[in-house]
C-alpha cells in the first residue's frame, strides 16, 4: 500500500475518534502540513465520505453522517469489543435491538480475521452473565441520551420517580452508566441545580435535545456518583458505616445497588447504604456478617439497640 494511501487510512480513522479536529492536530498526528491535510480531505470527499470544514480561528473538519454508513476502521481490540458487545445485546436488556444485533453480528464475523474471530468466541463461550431480569430500555432513547452526552446538549423529558411521581426535568447529561442489568444517566439537574442520577427506562417520551451547553465536571467519578445515588440517595434513610473487614472482603458482601464503599486503612472501609426503614437498615447491616460501627444516623444506633434487646430476650 502506498504512503498516501496509508495516510488517508489513518485520517480517516482519526475522523472517527472524535467529533471536532483542528487541521493543525491532524497535521501533527500524521507529519505532514496542513496543505496536505487539506489535500487528503478532498480525497475523502471525492470517495463519497462526509466530511465537513469547522469554522473558527483554528479550522479544522468533521466526520458528518452521510446517505450510507462508511466503512470503520476499528483495531483488533475494538473489533473483538464490537464483536463480544453485539452478542451481549442479542440478548440484553435493550429493547428492539436483539435482531439487529444478529444480523450486525454475522456481518462482523464474516470479515474478521481468524486470529480475532476465536479470541472473540472464547471471550463470549466462557463468559456468563449474572444478571437479574431488570426493566428493559427503548434503543432510541438510549441513542438520543449517549448523543446529548457526546455533543453536551440539554436533554427534557417526563420522568416517573420510584414513588411513581411524574415530573418533566431538564437536565444537561454527563455519562450513561450501566449496573447489574439497569441503565442509569447521570445529569446535572437544571431545576434542582444539581447533580441526579436517573434510570433510563423511568424516562418516558417525548424527550426533546436543548441547546448545547459547556460541559460540566462533577466533583466526583460518575460510577461513584451513581453508586451512591442508587444505593443511598435514593432512599429516605441513609446510613455512613464503618465495617471492620478490608475493603477487597466487604466488596464480596456489598452488591453495586446496596451500598458504595471506600477503603479506611488496611483492616476496614466505610460504607454509604441506605433503605426505606431504619428496620430494613439494622437488618441489612447484620447480615453483612462483620463487625461494625454506625457513624450515622443517630437514630439508627437506637434502633440497632433496641433491635438487639429484642433478640435478646428472645434467645433467654
């Protein structure tokens, strides 16, 4: 293959990476000048692919949606990720996907490489999912709320909260999360003025893209964010607890949706967990199975009190 042929491979792969590229980075990235960037795009276009010039100081050009979908230029590792990924969505919890993930899945197959196609197999026979049977979510919402994320466009929608409660909310979004079969996206809140965590199949239509907006950084990871929020916030008591076991010992005791940990020292860690019940609580915490220390709330160490009394009693 021939030095300008390889370097068109390569542009158009980075035209993929991201949505916006200064002509000056894409000239860094390849060594050669602007002037043949320019010369490369043109090429691009010639060969029916969309790519489109970005006003500004800078200049630069994007990979636009054309008529047809272009060939992807994925490397080994993201083609075994597309592989394994369209198998998992065969039979996932998206809704309206499964079928085309099939037909999208023997396309794939019939090109890759050997060497790719058995890591690809080995990788998806001696894997199993455990996952609970959990709400399912609508493959277009999913779509519209990742592209409101990548571009950071304020997203409306009606959302139906746990108690049932309707309520329309615009938010900018920031990440999609995905924990033990559920879709989370977390957003930062424009009526509430701060950061909520929302599950994608509570969304309910029409839901409408804004403005695009600078982005926001939360002050936190967005796993950690969202942990947190599905297994504490969401609750009307919440309880911070120290558990006397290293923090590799309680991850095996603490699913992702009943609490958020963090390590201590070396012989303990602190978990945030909560419930509808200071009950439900007191029982939770005493089937962890460890020993332990209530930091908050107060009223819960009564509770645990008098719990204990009552056990007591029972056993005499």
């Amino acid at each position: 293959m021939s030095d300008a042929s390889t370097r068109l491979l390569r542009l158009l792969s980075l035209l993929q990476s991201r949505r916006d590229w200064p002509c000056a980075d894409l000239a860094e990235r390849l060594g050669v000048t602007p002037r043949t960037v320019r010369r490369d795009v043109q090429r691009l276009r010639d060969l029916g692919y969309p790519v489109h010039g970005t006003p500004g100081v800078a200049g630069g050009y994007r990979l636009g949606a054309g008529a047809v979908l272009p060939p992807l230029l994925l490397d080994d590792d993201e083609a075994v990720a597309v592989a394994v990924g369209l198998r998992t969505a065969a039979g996932g919890s998206v809704t309206g996907i499964e079928e085309v993930s099939v037909r999208a899945m023997a396309k794939l197959e019939q090109v890759l490489p050997a060497r790719l196609r058995r890591r690809a197999n080995a990788l998806h026979t001696f894997t199993v999912p455990l996952l609970r049977a959990a709400a399912t979510v609508d493959a277009d919402v999913l779509t519209a709320i990742a592209g409101a994320c990548r571009d950071s466009e304020r997203v409306r929608f009606g959302y139906r909260n746990h108690a049932g409660e309707e309520s329309r909310r615009t938010v900018e979004p920031h990440r999609l999360v995905n924990a033990s079969g559920r879709w989370y996206l977390l957003a930062w809140d424009i009526d509430r003025d701060d950061w909520r965590t929302f599950r994608v199949d509570r969304i309910q239509p029409p839901m409408s893209t804004g403005p695009r907006v600078p982005p926001r950084t939360p002050p936190e990871d967005a796993v950690d964010l969202v942990w947190r929020g599905v297994s504490s916030d969401a609750y009307e008591y919440q309880a911070r607890v120290i558990l006397r076991v290293p923090l590799v010992e309680a991850e095996e005791r603490v699913s992702a949706l009943s609490g958020a940990l963090k390590p201590v020292d070396a012989t303990s860690c602190e978990l945030r967990t909560g419930a509808g019940t200071l009950d439900m609580l007191a029982i939770h915490l005493a089937m962890m199975g460890c020993d332990f220390e209530v930091l908050e709330p107060a009223e819960l160490v009564e509770r645990i009190r008098d719990m204990a009394d009552r056990l007591g009693r029972a056993v005499r």
